[in-house]
C-alpha cells in the first residue's frame, strides 16, 4: 500500500499518531509512506523514520520547499485560519511521486485508522479520477453555487483520497488546477477540496462513509447538509469506524477539545513518543465565546462544543 501524507512541522505528533494507528491496525500489510514535507520538513523525519521503523514499515520523503505555490491562495478572510499551504501539496502527487505508481491513497493528519484499510485500498477507480468520502456539506447548494457547479453532483472531501495517478498524468489536470485556481481565487473558501471537487465533479466515485467519517457527520441536521438517507451509514461507521477525521477547529490535541470520539486519538497517542506531551489548550477570542454562550442559551444546553452533537453521538457509551 502506498500513503501519501502532507505535514509541517505543527502537525508533526497527530501526523505520528495517524501513522502509529495506521501500522497497528494493519500490521500484515506492506505498506509505503510518502511524506511530502514543507520548509521545516528536517525536523519531522527522524521521529517519523523512528516511528515507522518500529512497525518494519517504510517512509520516504520529498522535499516541497522548492515547488512555487504562489498560485494558490491561502491565508485569505474568508479561509480557515488553521489551513496551512501544505494542504496544497496533494495536488503535486502526479508530479513528486514516481511515475511507476498508478495509485495512492492520500490521508490527512487530523484522521485515526481504526480498522483494516484493505478494502478500501481494493476498491476499483481505474475508470476514475479519485475516490472520496461525501463532505457534510454535500448537497449545500450555497457551496456548490460557489465553486460553480450543480448540486445534484455533490460535494466530497479530500482528507481521504484514493487517487489514479495515472489518469491524473494522461489528463494533465494540473493545467486545470492552477486554472480554476486563478479563476476561483476570491472564494476559494476551502483551498484543494474546492479545486478537486470542481475539477472532477463529472469523474469520482463516491466512497462508503466508514472510511472518513467527519466530526459534522455527528452534528444536528441543522448543522448539516447530508441527505437524511446518510444518517444510517453515519451512525454505523460511528459504532464501528475505520477511519475517524476530526474536521474543523477543534482538533483532538487541545486540552479543552470536545469530540465524542477523542479517546481514539488518545489511544493512539499513548502508543507513540509523545504520549508524554502536554496537550496545549486551543484559544478561543472573547468574542466567539459570548457568541457561542447565547447560541447555547437559545438552545437550552451549556454544554458548550457537545451542543453541536446529535443526541445519537453525545450518548452513546463505549468502551475501547
């Protein structure tokens, strides 16, 4: 199996938590890491060579620092503020990984494997461009009218990626990132995913949500654009996910994080060298909070990130 990963060196202990929980969960298969490293790339290889040497894996590495990204926009209003240019790199994987690999699955460093990923690795997308995960945002026809499109072709998301290098260099659809890059600049709201999502809106096929469920899978539907005909397949990947990507701000490694599946990633995180580190509390503006606490109020329920949750998610007793 070939991983393609994209990091810096802020995301360098998650990063090493997906990989321990890729190796545990998968200790009979050969699997290739391909890390695709920034400016600060030097101090994320020896942990990562030490963590995937333990597991008799391997890991390789390529240099990004060099590659012009100035015509993909980042840091802009209306973006994430915790998206960094590294979320560009997956568009370059034609370009940096050899040309003997027909197909890559790439995975995002906010994300736990909890199961066998064989299946997905098997699935056949030789006829397609990529295979993804629908986003919760879907059917929102506001954000398909922003990145031009209808909204009968949905919406996936690119933190797990099963992607046909080969269709990607036969296709040459480079030109046509840097393409919609340039006409979509003033609302490109969430970076590659807007990119991919518009560039192979006619050639992807849509994958089980087992294998990227997404923190708003698990909000209210009000917080939500996923058909109702989802909510089932939400709630058995839930029970027994297979790969967890904790989207949005409110990432696991914050002291003060709510998620109701954060005791995956501190599993994990007990299995690898920073078991010991700290976790730092994520910072919040005054503004937001005061926001929040009359959204909270509204509703009835000071339980402050949970309030988001479908009763589903919130209740649901586990033990690991």
């Amino acid at each position: 199996m070939d991983i393609a990963i994209c990091i810096n060196e802020n995301y360098l202990m998650p990063s090493g938590v997906m990989l321990c929980s890729l190796f545990e969960n998968n200790k009979e298969e050969q699997i290739v890491v391909h890390a695709l490293l920034g400016k600060d790339g030097d101090k994320c290889k020896q942990p990562l060579k030490d963590l995937t040497s333990k597991y008799h894996q391997k890991i390789l590495f390529y240099d990004m620092s060099q590659i012009s990204m100035d015509d993909f926009p980042v840091g802009l209003h209306f973006q994430e503020s915790f998206i960094t240019i590294e979320a560009y790199y997956r568009l370059f994987l034609m370009n940096v990984l050899p040309r003997t690999m027909d197909k890559v699955l790439y995975l995002d460093s906010d994300i736990v494997i909890c199961g066998s990923i064989r299946e997905l690795w098997d699935i056949d997308i030789s006829d397609v461009a990529v295979g993804a995960v629908p986003d919760c945002f879907h059917q929102d026809i506001h954000e398909t009218n922003r990145l031009g499109y209808e909204v009968g072709l949905g919406i996936f998301n690119s933190g797990v990626l099963l992607i046909n290098l080969k269709y990607w260099r036969e296709h040459d659809v480079m030109k046509e990132f840097v393409a919609y890059a340039k006409e979509a600049k003033d609302h490109l709201k969430y970076h590659d995913q807007d990119i991919l999502n518009y560039v192979f809106r006619h050639c992807k096929k849509e994958l089980p949500i087992r294998f990227n469920l997404q923190t708003i899978h698990m909000y209210h539907d009000r917080f939500r654009y996923l058909h109702f005909h989802f909510f089932e397949e939400v709630k058995e990947a839930f029970r027994n996910p297979v790969v967890i990507h904790f989207t949005g701000p409110d990432k696991p490694w914050y002291s003060n994080a709510y998620h109701p599946l954060k005791e995956y990633f501190e599993k994990y995180r007990k299995m690898t060298q920073w078991k010991n580190m700290p976790l730092r509390r994520r910072q919040i503006s005054i503004k937001w909070k005061l926001n929040h606490l009359l959204i909270c109020i509204r509703r009835k329920d000071m339980h402050f990130h949970a309030s988001y949750f479908d009763p589903y998610f919130r209740n649901y007793e586990r033990v690991l």
